[in-house]
C-alpha cells in the first residue's frame, strides 16, 4: 500500500460529513475483497471492464487486436450478432445474486454512521458507471432508502432518465430535465432528503431484460456525447449540486472519453474548485498524466485498505489507521 497521510484523511471525512464530496464508482470496483490472481465467476466475483470485454470476445468470436477494449468489442458484437445478443450475454452476466464488496458495505452504511456522528446531511449521492445492482442491494441490506436514476441508453425514450425512487415507483422518462422537481434533493439549499445514486451508463433490470439499458458500444458512446450537455441530460436541481462537490474516484482510470466531457462540464461551470481524489494502487505514468491533467490527486493505495481506513475514521479518527490496516 502507499501512503495515506492524517491530513488526507481528515479533509476527505470532513468532505464526507459537509456532504460535498461525491464517490465516483466505476468497475475496477468490482475487483475489491477479491483473492489475487482469482478470475471472475458468475454469481461469485463481477467482472471489470477487460474481464467483461474478454468474456464477449470469447462468446462471440472476436479476433481482432486487444480483447480487451470493451468499447471495441461491443460494437463487433452488436454489428456481427445483433444488439439482441449483446443484451442477452449482459442480462445473463449481471442478473445474478454477486456478493457486495466493502466498497458497497461503506457507502451504504454511512448515513448511519453519519447520524451517529449528528451530521446534519447524512444522506450520499453516489455516482456510478456500472451496470450492476449492488449499491442497491447493499442499501436494502442496511436499510437505508436510495433512489436511483437511470440512464436509457436505447428506444424511444434514448438519451432521457428514468426516477427510481426508494419506495420503488418508477417514474416516466423525465423529458424536460430543468423542469423535474421529483428529486430528493431541496433545490434551494441543495440538500439530499434521501440517498441518490446516479447510473450514468445505464444498468440491468433483474426482473425484465427488456428494461436493460447499456452503454457500451462505440455507437452508444458517440450518441452519448453527442447528448453530452450536462444540463440537457440531469436535473437542474442535481447539476447544481454537482458543480459544490468533489470527486472521489474509485475503480476508475478517467480513460472513458465522453465520461471526461461530462466531467469537464461539471467542473467548468464550478464556482468554486473543489479538491478530487483518485485511488489507484501503484499508479502507471499514464494514469498519472491523466489525473495530474485534471487538477486530481492520485492516492496510492488499494480499495480494500482505503474504505477501511475510512470506515475507521467515521468511528475513531486518523488514529485508528494502524487499527484498519489489520482488517
């Protein structure tokens, strides 16, 4: 593990308790808690976003170079077999019962340990780009009520988002996103009255294939930033929050391009700079380049030492850190 310094700790859990700080989530998160070397299986480990690429390679019989670029491989699936097929090998993927990770365990856990603390904004909002069920699953375990809104990345209703709320009412594709005021967020002073996670890419639907949204091939990555107008696509009263929070990046390398337009927007239109963290162990000079670019710190350290270390800060503080590097 690198270093984690006290200091670090203490303004990213005061970022936490202010609500100002925002965990992004993306799929490297599903390789938290998981044992070295150990490949994914389905129904027991999700796989990252290589994992998945390599998996529809094999599937569907794609030979070009890198197996791995889900991007790439998609498309060739979507144009060879048909989008049908596509759908049908990530239904089956995601539509299982995947144990959460700690990374999942914490962020759901935390309004808890936030009122325990007498923050006066326990509630989290959460972004992820992946397609699994997990944070909701995590949630319902702690009891803790989470909407989620949803990306369509296909259909009549292509480019709009769907409400989840905590009770379960679904709402219509909201089609005039400044005008939607069903978020749990005030739009005055910006606070959430419950948990949001926001899946900008879409996500499985377990009980209806049908309601599957994914993007994932090039064509759905080009759509997306052709509606890339961050304004356009969210809430007025969620954009807003957006540009008074900082990012924590979890899983995530930043090589997604249209999710760097997005975050472009969201950080242009900030008043005021607001301080994002990266977590990557060992870092490669690349991924420093990219972040460094972007004004993120990266934090050398790997997911599963991190959330305890700040698992651990919630209850104790800094001090605790010897404590959390033993769990």
């Amino acid at each position: 593990m690198g270093s984690v310094s006290d200091a670090h700790l203490t303004i990213v859990l005061k970022a936490i308790r202010s609500g100002r700080l925002v965990p992004f989530l993306g799929a490297g998160v599903n390789r938290c808690g998981r044992p070295t070397g150990m490949p994914w299986q389905v129904g027991a480990y999700l796989p990252d976003g290589r994992e998945l690429a390599s998996k529809l390679a094999s599937d569907f019989g794609f030979d070009l170079a890198d197996p791995g670029d889900l991007l790439r491989v998609s498309e060739f699936v979507a144009i060879t077999a048909g989008t049908g097929p596509l759908r049908d090998s990530l239904h089956e993927i995601f539509n299982q019962d995947y144990p959460s990770t700690s990374v999942h365990r914490f962020f759901s856990r935390l309004p808890g340990l936030l009122r325990a603390c007498g923050c006066a904004q326990p509630e989290q909002l959460i972004i992820t780009t992946n397609y699994d069920d997990l944070m909701e699953s995590a949630f319902r375990v702690a009891g803790e009520p989470l909407d989620v809104l949803k990306y369509i990345a296909e259909g009549p209703s292509q480019g709009r988002f769907v409400h989840v709320r905590a009770d379960g009412a679904v709402t219509e594709p909201i089609e005039k996103p400044n005008e939607y005021a069903g978020l749990p967020v005030d739009p005055r002073t910006l606070v959430l009255q419950r948990s949001l996670l926001v899946k900008v890419h879409g996500a499985v639907h377990r009980s209806d294939p049908d309601q599957d949204s994914y993007v994932i091939t090039e064509d759905h990555y080009i759509d997306y930033l052709t509606r890339a107008n961050l304004r356009s696509l969210i809430p007025s009263s969620l954009a807003a929050l957006l540009t008074r929070c900082g990012f924590l990046f979890l899983g995530y390398g930043l090589r997604d391009w249209n999710l760097r337009a997005i975050l472009q927007q969201i950080w242009g239109q900030q008043k005021f700079k607001y301080h994002c963290w990266a977590i990557q162990l060992s870092p490669e000079p690349l991924d420093q380049k990219f972040w460094s670019q972007r004004d993120v710190e990266i934090i050398d350290a790997s997911l599963e030492d991190y959330i305890a270390l700040l698992e651990h800060g919630m209850n104790d503080g800094p001090a605790s850190r010897q404590d959390a590097r033993a769990v």
